[in-house]
C-alpha cells in the first residue's frame, strides 16, 4: 500500500469531524509524502471546504493582505535576500496542536511555520528576492494578531580613519537628550541631533549614503578636543543600523578641518587592535628643569608603564621611544613612539600612571595640549 493510501483513512476521519481548510489538512501530510505544496495534496484529500478552517479560522485567505504590508514596508529598501517571522493567536496554535496530538501526527511542521514559509514564497515571487532564513539582509516580522507588520534590516558596518587638522572637534557626539542616543522622533531616530564632532561628520556621510537610524561606534583610541589628528588618521569602525542600502560609493568625505578616508565595509568591528601612537605633548613643569633633568625622560622607555582604572584593574603600556624639546625653564614639548590606549593628560600627571613624567622629572607636570601625529595599527 502507498503511503497516500495509507493517509487518506486518517484524513478522512480528520475532516469527519473537523472542517480544515486545504493549507491545514495538507500541512498534516505533506511531510509524509515529501511533497512542497500543502494546499494542492489537501485539496485533492479534501472533500468539504465550505466552514471555516477549525485551525486557521481563514488565516490563509487573508494572506494576500499581509503580502501587500511587506511591499509597502520594504520599498524604500534595496536587498537581495530576506526572512519572514510570524506573531500568532495563542489559540491558533492550541488547536493546530490539539489536531497533532489527538491523531498522534509526528514530525510536522506547525501553523506558523507554514504561515512564514507561504508568505516567503508569495513575497519571493512577486519581488524575486531569495528566501535567506539563517542570514537575510531584511528580516520581516508579520503580526496576525493585530495585522500589522515590521521589518528589521540588518546592520552593516564601515570601517574608515579620520583625519582633525583644526582644535576644538570632539570626537564624540552628545546624544539626544530625549532618547539618549536610542533613537526617537526628535532625532529623526540618530541617537544625535547635531552633527558638530568627527562622529557627528562621519555619521551624516554614511546616512547620506546608506540610509539608517543609529551608528554605533567603535574607536581605536581616543582625543580632546583640542588635539589635532594628524598623519593617516585615527580608525575607526561604524555600524550603521536599519540601513537601506546595502552598497553605495565609498568616497573621501572632507567637511571643514575633518577629512575621512579609506572607507570600506567590513564584516564586523574587532574586539580589540593593537595601534601605535606617535604623540606630540607640550608639557609644563611646576618647578624649573634643566636640560640634563630632562635626559631622565629616556628613562619612560626602558620598563613597561603601568596604568591602573577606577577599579583598579592594571594593564602595561609600552613606550617606544622619546624625544624632547625645551621650550622654557618650565616647559617643554615631548615626542613619543607609545602603543596606543596611554592616557596622555594621566601620565604627564602620573595619576594612577607609574612611571609617569611627574615622577621621572621629581616635580608635578601637567599637560597642556597635546596631537597625534599618526596611528599605526596592528602591531
């Protein structure tokens, strides 16, 4: 006996007591019978259609409706490849279970799963996008409880340096004070509302470019605002979320004293670059310093300097390399070669840094300005 002989006694008492629609009754066989489509085998197994579906309650008619919602939200969005989720009435799925359970029907896929797997090939079709379920550029998500319908596209994320040849850019920017940088309507879903600083420039280019809400981002190292950035520049990474487009020209982006380039997309930002810095620091002494004072500061790159956090946590940094330039009795300008992440204003201080310049010197530096030159990363 075939397997659909062997099917059709139990389909027919299924549908003796039960009104199923053709999607319902055939999702419960079609597996059995390695066949794709469930509504053509329950149309051939089925023999009253008329009531409403026990399971469904007429779910499946109603799809072309929510077919309509994916076109209307995904057209501002260019994609090759999307996946399609589902929120359903618990009470669907009770009774999709019910079924299951009472003709002890295994290995079946659930109502849901053939709600999504329908709606994918519909949209599919109409639009000729690929079904991506493990790693799709747009991600839908189909409410059938209130009929609505929400799509996510996934983040890509751009890496870049940037060059500062004038003071007074932060590099970050303040967050919109209504949302604190989650994104809202005031902000037009940024997270930022001015863009005055380096991230505020790279930010409006990359929107520009890819669309978006919110870019997150990832810096190698740090600077004041009153430090120059200097050299090829400081890397970066950002991660544009919800973008609408996927590719676009990468072109240097010059806005004023702020320059980025070398811009790329990559797969995701690292967890950690080892960089070097060569830093220019101009440096003012509490007491006077003589020149052969200042011979000890060759001292900072014999030994490893370590910096404590505000948990006490210790990590070394090293120093490559220092030179020096006496300005005054009092100040004076050091050059050094440093692997990146020195707090610089902490170790002319020498707080929490060991040895800093203070302790070298025997008297309380501070530090009054200070630039990179350049940023060299992976060591």
């Amino acid at each position: 006996m075939s397997n659909y002989q062997q099917i059709v006694p139990i389909a027919n008492k299924i549908i003796k007591k039960y009104d199923l629609c053709d999607h319902c009754l055939g999702r419960l066989f079609s597996r059995q019978l390695h066949l794709a489509s469930n509504r053509r085998l329950g149309k051939k197994l089925n023999s009253n259609t008329s009531q409403k579906c026990y399971i469904c309650r007429g779910l499946f008619e109603g799809l072309n409706y929510f077919q309509r919602l994916m076109l209307e939200e995904s057209a501002d969005y260019v994609f090759a490849s999307f996946s399609v989720g589902a929120i359903v009435k618990p009470s669907i799925i009770d009774r999709d279970d019910f079924i299951r359970s009472q003709y002890r029907l295994r290995g079946i896929d659930g109502i849901k799963t053939d709600i999504t797997g329908e709606l994918a090939r519909r949209f599919s079709r109409k639009t000729k996008r690929a079904i991506d379920r493990l790693d799709s550029e747009i991600t839908f998500t189909v409410n059938l409880k209130n009929e609505s319908c929400q799509l996510r596209s996934k983040s890509i994320t751009i890496s870049g340096r940037y060059v500062k040849t004038q003071r007074g850019y932060p590099q970050k920017q303040e967050s919109c004070k209504n949302c604190l940088g989650k994104g809202c309507r005031i902000c037009d879903f940024h997270g930022i509302v001015k863009f005055e600083s380096v991230e505020g420039v790279i930010s409006k280019a990359l929107f520009r470019r890819f669309g978006g809400t919110v870019a997150k981002f990832t810096w190698i190292g740090g600077e004041d605002r009153s430090s120059l950035v200097l050299g090829s520049g400081r890397p970066f990474f950002a991660k544009i979320q919800n973008p609408l487009r996927r590719h676009a020209r990468l072109e240097k982006v010059s806005d004023g004293p702020i320059r980025v380039e070398n811009l790329r997309i990559v797969s995701k930002s690292p967890k950690y670059i080892r960089f070097r810095s060569s830093v220019s620091i101009k440096v003012c002494a509490e007491s006077p310093i003589d020149s052969e004072g200042l011979k000890r500061l060759k001292e900072l790159a014999t030994c490893p300097v370590a910096v404590y956090d505000k948990s006490g946590r210790r990590v070394e940094k090293r120093i490559f390399d220092v030179r020096y330039r006496k300005k005054t009795d009092r100040v004076f300008t050091m050059l050094i070669k440093a692997e990146g992440g020195l707090p610089i204003k902490r170790f002319v201080a020498g707080d929490d840094v060991n040895p800093g310049v203070s302790k070298v010197l025997g008297t309380p530096c501070t530090c009054q300005r200070f630039d990179f030159l350049d940023i060299i990363d992976a060591l």
